[in-house]
C-alpha cells in the first residue's frame, strides 16, 4: 500500500506515495525547480456511491443539518484514489512532478464523480540560490526621524 501523502519522511517534501518522491502543486511550477519536460495531462477518477447503512445513516443526520460523516469519509477516500491513479499515469509516463493539480466533482444520479488532474513534468533543482533576504522586524518598519541635513548655505551673522 501507498504511505499517506499528508505525512512525508522529516527532512523531505512533497507528496508521497508507494516508495518514491513526487511532488504534487496546485501552483504553475515548483519553487526551487526548474521544468525540463512537459509530458501532458494526466488524471485519475473514480465514480462513488454510499452504501445502504451510509446512506440510511446520512438521511437522518441531514434532517439536523450540520456535516456529514458518511459522505465525508467516502469523498476524502475518492480523493485519495484519484490523486494515486493520476500518480501512476504520471510515472508511466516519466514524470517526477505535476503541477497545477486540480480536482473536480460531479454528480451523476445518486452517484459522486471524483476527479483529480494536473499537468505530469519532469523537475530538476536549480543551482544553489543565494540566501533570501530575511524578513523585516517591526523595528526596522518603525518610522524613522529624518537623519540632519547640512545647511545648504551658511547660517546669517548674528549681531
């Protein structure tokens, strides 16, 4: 089974699945990287129902109003199996990376469509940046008394 993309290793970043390190951004490109292939569209997607007990369950926590646990487990379980069946597409095709992943949903009769897609890239690091400038302390955004001025002429004599 897949580990949980939500708790990488310490010290690593993006999501994880099976055994290997992929990241997966909501964003155009990956900072820190630079793209070196764009390989295509991938997606996964699945088409979910509640069973009889969840379903059952559900209507009467409706009646109340409020969240749904039945239907929230079985979205957040869609979720998941659509981000690792777009993960799969992208490794077949050679990708280490997707960038603007995007999900979307639908309902078909009494039937929930999930789905996941993005754009499979091949990321390589870019070369070691200088360090970024750190942050402003309140000090530093405090306002400051003007620094003197020279005359610019000599003062009047003074009798």
């Amino acid at each position: 089974m897949g580990r949980c993309a939500h708790a990488p290793p310490s010290g690593k970043r993006g999501r994880f699945w099976h055994d290997g390190l992929m990241f997966m951004v909501t964003t155009n490109d990956v900072p820190g990287y630079r793209i070196t292939q764009v390989l295509g569209e991938v997606m996964g997607l699945t088409v979910r129902s509640t069973d009889f007990g969840q379903g059952f369950a559900a209507g009467f926590r409706s009646l109340g109003g409020g969240e749904i646990p039945e239907y929230t487990q079985v979205m957040y379980e869609a979720r998941q199996v659509v981000m690792g069946r777009m993960w799969a597409e992208a490794q077949q095709r050679g990708a280490n990376a997707i960038v603007a992943m995007r999900f979307d949903a639908g309902s078909i009769q009494n039937f929930t469509e999930i789905c996941a897609y993005g754009t499979a890239v091949v990321i390589e690091p870019l070369a070691a940046q200088p360090v970024a400038p750190q942050p402003l302390s309140p000090q530093s955004l405090a306002p400051q008394p003007p620094a003197p001025q020279p005359p610019s002429s000599p003062p009047p004599p003074s009798f």
